[in-house]
C-alpha cells in the first residue's frame, strides 16, 4: 500500500504513543501490566488535523460521567502519554 507523502520544504507530523509495558499472565488468565514502559510511533500523517484524530483514538476514550453530568476525556488503560511530534522535510538526491 503506497502513502502519499508530502513534498520538499514541508510539515510532517506523527503520534507518538507511551504505554506501560505488559504481559500474559498464564495462571491469573489477564494481562498484567509492569513498570517498563513501550513507545510506538504511528504516521506520517501530512495534517496535524490528523494526527489529532489518531491521538484520539489511540490515547483517549470518551464516557459519559454521572455524576458530573457531561462527556469527559480520559486517557485509555495503559496510556502514559500520547503526544503529536512535528518534522519539517528535505529531500536530497541518493547515489
């Protein structure tokens, strides 16, 4: 699957995601999460536009709070932190 990319002297942006680190649990059957902690990088994506919907979907949930009567943002289970990171492009020639 090819991605279109953006051109010379332009903005890139990309989601970067901190999760804490996990594993299987054979004798509790659940995942068990440690104190180490995994970075993944989704993108490029060429609009900040979005990035800012991959870092919705993969950061945060919405839930209704009955309490507070409204929608509240909280980060997903795991989620450190789920930050947007920016790079400007050039491109050279390649021998």
């Amino acid at each position: 699957m090819a991605r279109r990319m953006v051109g010379d002297d332009q903005d890139v942006f990309r989601v970067v995601v901190v999760r804490k680190a996990r594993y299987w649990d054979y004798e509790q059957r659940r995942y068990v999460e440690t104190d180490d902690t995994v970075t993944a990088h989704y993108g490029p994506y060429n609009t900040i536009g979005a990035a800012r919907g991959q870092r919705t979907s993969l950061g945060f949930v919405d839930h209704y709070d009955h309490e507070m009567g409204k929608w509240v943002r909280v980060m997903k289970r795991g989620v450190v932190s789920c930050d947007i990171q920016k790079a400007h492009t050039t491109w050279e020639d390649v021998a």
